[in-house]
C-alpha cells in the first residue's frame, strides 16, 4: 500500500499482476503506471526472472516473459526459439508489444547497456532506442561474434515472380538496417530479359554498398544475370548453371527469330562477365551457341587452362569441360568448382559464408527479401490483370455503341423531312444506350491511363500489356462519337 502525497489518494501494488489496484483518481493512474515503468522496472524483472533458466529473456507488456534462444532480430520484430514440453518452437515477437529484451550476455535493450561489463575500461554501448535497426554484430555468451547478411530469393520466372522492384525494395531494406552483406538463393530457369537487365542495373548503382554472393540451386537463361553481377557463388554437386542461349524478349519474342537482339544480348553478359571477373570465356559458351570452350587439366600440377579451339588443346591435357560448336554450356555444381567458377556450397547460406567469407558464425537478419519479391510479384500481377479487365469492358462497351449506333437503325420520315414520332422513340432509345456504351468506353480509357502510371512506377515495359490501347487518341474518338450523336439529337 502508497500514499500519493499530492492527492491523498490510496492505491495498491500487486507484483506480477496484470492489473493493479488503484484510486479512482485519473492523475493517480498515470502517475503509478509511470512510477512502474521507468522506477521499479528493475525490481519487477528481478522477481519475475528470480527462477527463469539461463539465456535470451523477452518481456512483454501485458507481463507475460518468454525464455530462449533469439534467432533473429530487426526494428520490426523479434523472433525467438523457446523449448514448450521439450518440442521446439518458434515465437515471432512485434516490437510495440515488447516491454524488454535480455540478451543472455546481459545487453539490456530498454538500457542499451549491459548489466556487467567484462571491460570496465571499454567505451559504453549506445542508448538505442526500441525501434532502432540493430548492429549488424553481436557478442554472444559463448565469446563468438556472428555476422548477419539478407537474403534475397530469386525463385520462379524472371518479370513474373522475380521483379526489380521486389530487389529494389529488399536492397533499400538492407541499407536500413545497416547490412552489406547479400546473399541471392537462385532457383530460376529465366524468363524475361528486362527483368534481368533491370535487376543487374540496381546491383551496379549498389556496388560500393554491397557485397553479392549467389547461393545456387538452379540457374538457367535469365538467371545469368544476377549470377554474373556477384562477387562470389556457391554452388552443390547436383546444382546447374548455364544454358543461357533461348530468352524471352517483350511481347513473347525468343532470340532464336531476332540475331540482332541475341547478339547485344551475348555481348551485355560478356561485359558483365568482364567486369565482375566471372569468366568471360565460360559466359560466352553458356549464351552462343557457335562458341568453343574446352577447359583441360594438366596431369603433373592439377592446373587447369581454357581453350576456344579443340586444336589447341595439349595432347598431354585431361579434357575436363568439352563444349563444342553448336551445343551450349551448362555446369553441373561439381563441374563448376573444378574450373573455379564457383566454391562449394556446405549445408546452408550461412555454413557456406562463414567457410569461404569469414571464418565467424552468419545469420539471416530477417525475411523481408522474401516478402518484397512476393508482394512485388502480386503487385504486377494485379497490374496486369486490370489491364486485361480494363481493356475488355473497352472492347465490348465500343461493340454496343456500334450496334445501338442510331445512325445504323432504319426509320420512317414525312414528307418534310422530319422522322415520325414513333420512329423518333427508337432514334431516341437508340441513341441514349449508345452514349451509355461510349461513356463506359471512356470510364475503362481512364482506368488503362491511371495504371499506366502504375506500370511505368513498377518499372514494367509497356511490352509485357497484351492490346495496350492509345487511350489517348481513342478518348479523343469516343467523345467525337457521343458529340456527333448529340448535334443530332437536338436537330430531331
């Protein structure tokens, strides 16, 4: 029991209840649920957590805590893994509903400081507050540091399920929560070449903010792209790479029916090749279906060499990679880290990091890459299909103003020229459900001019629109159409 001194009022404290006794004074309240959260929030926490295990520790507001291990960590979210009967669990926490966060090596996020640095001389940690991005490192319990990276997927078919704007989103996210380190799980047999080129592009005006790795399962045609733009690839024996010579162009058509676009197609990836050190020979035999790549191994020191004639080909050399004329280049992942194009993947994107970029433990910071690639895919896709829809209410609307058209209907007329009232009736009737059509005709014309500014914000080619229409000129001819039927009606 409390005397507030100010007011009289009397109130009452029950540690470790939800709702405490209070005055009915209002002042009181707000002045007790301040004394509780920023005075005695230490000494609630100790008998709360007098009994609670070793280990990651999350206090929630309405006073439940939770006791484990935290996986991942970002200024939206917290997600921890928790032991419930001896099955494991996996609790994601929304910030605005986190009283604290005890990290098992003492850093207290409410504080920011921990509770007994091993360093008394060491500079004290910043007073972060909740809803700020965390480092990118941390010191765990066990004395070891661990690096985060965000991935990135790129799976399904490039223009539909992988677009520059979901990367575009997940690299402005990354950059957010202070993060350099990018990783790509590649799983794509292609697709649209915009789409790669647009995503390459993003990569290159993110250089010197990022490192790229590609962590591959399969990865055809399209997917070169992103490949190519990387500073490092891991690959597994049963992954693939390569068969980049069949891709799709806007409006559905294929390389194969146009040599001019293949052939800036084959020298856009063999730049990019070059530029990134990716192996220009071996980009050159994945897209040109005329090029030679024989890769041999020398038998007394192992080392390999590249030749672009088989006649050039040492007779004392093991031929390791044979691609002759007319074939094209694929990699199997054993092939690939033979030759040197990529390392070899261990079981995870984070095992594979901490073998072959440094040596200390990788964790994924958060799944919003995932995310941002599916709402971007879904966002298009609602592009495309209101399109569509626009486009048919536009088709049929013109069809009914042109049958209901009461220039197209046969009348009766005196001799004066002026048409009988009941052959006016129809004139009229017919004229009215026109102008109805054409006003819908208009209505949908406006909708295809308000989602082109969509699809040009999203960064869609006006290609990928299936009977894209001039709405412009075609809103000019539906407002001559109803203009003309209307001089006529007032001359009836």
């Amino acid at each position: 029991m409390k005397t507030d001194p100010d007011s009289g009022s009397v109130f009452f404290i029950t540690i470790g209840s939800e709702n405490a006794i209070l005055g009915t004074d209002k002042r009181t309240k707000i002045e007790l649920l301040r004394m509780i959260q920023h005075r005695y929030i230490a000494l609630i926490l100790t008998l709360l957590l007098a009994g609670v295990a070793p280990g990651d520790v999350i206090v929630l507001k309405d006073g439940r805590i939770f006791n484990g291990e935290i996986v991942q960590e970002n200024a939206e979210s917290v997600t921890m893994e928790v032991l419930v009967s001896n099955i494991k669990s996996t609790l994601t926490f929304k910030m605005h509903n986190i009283e604290m966060v005890t990290h098992s090596d003492g850093a207290d996020q409410l504080t920011g400081k921990p509770k007994s640095p091993s360093n008394p001389d060491a500079a004290p940690q910043p007073n972060l507050p909740r809803s700020a991005p965390q480092p990118k490192q941390r010191q765990r319990n066990d004395g070891k540091e661990f690096n985060r990276y965000f991935e990135i997927p790129i799976h399904g078919e490039f223009g539909v399920d992988i677009l520059p704007e979901g990367v575009a989103k997940s690299l402005t996210k990354a950059k957010s929560l202070g993060l350099t380190t990018i990783v790509f799980d590649i799983d794509s047999d292609g697709g649209y070449t915009w789409a790669a080129s647009g995503i390459t592009k993003l990569l290159r005006e993110n250089k010197g903010r990022f490192k790229y790795y590609a962590y591959i399962h399969n990865a055809s045609s399209e997917a070169i792209w992103v490949i190519l733009s990387c500073d490092g690839v891991f690959m597994h024996e049963d992954s693939s790479i390569g068969n980049a010579a069949s891709h799709t162009l806007v409006g559905g058509r294929t390389a194969a029916a146009n040599a001019k676009a293949s052939k800036a197609y084959t020298s856009k990836l063999i730049s990019l090749a070059k530029r990134h050190g990716n192996g220009a020979d071996i980009a050159m035999a994945m897209v040109d279906r005329d090029a030679e790549l024989y890769i041999t191994q020398n038998p007394l020191d192992g080392t390999h060499s590249q030749h672009r004639r088989r006649i050039d080909i040492p007779s004392d050399h093991d031929v390791v990679i044979d691609d002759d004329k007319h074939s094209v280049l694929t990699l199997n992942g054993d092939e690939a880290v033979r030759i040197g194009f990529a390392l070899p993947a261990i079981d995870s994107i984070g095992a594979s990091l901490e073998r072959h970029v440094d040596r200390k433990q990788w964790r994924q910071t958060t799944n919003i890459g995932e995310k941002q690639m599916r709402f971007a895919a879904q966002r298009s896709s609602k592009l495309l299909d209101e399109y569509a829809a626009a486009h048919s209410t536009f088709k049929s609307s013109m069809a009914t103003a042109a049958d209901t058209d009461p220039s197209n209907g046969r009348y009766a007329y005196y001799s004066n020229g002026r048409i009988v009232s009941r052959y006016r009736q129809i004139w009229v009737r017919r004229a009215k459900d026109s102008i109805a059509a054409l006003e819908r005709a208009d209505q949908s014309l406006v909708a295809i001019q308000n989602l082109e500014k969509t699809r040009a914000k999203q960064g869609i080619p006006r290609g990928m629109i299936k009977d894209l229409v001039d709405h412009v000129a075609e809103r000019r001819a539906v407002a001559e159409k109803i203009s003309r039927i209307r001089v006529k009606w007032d001359s009836l």
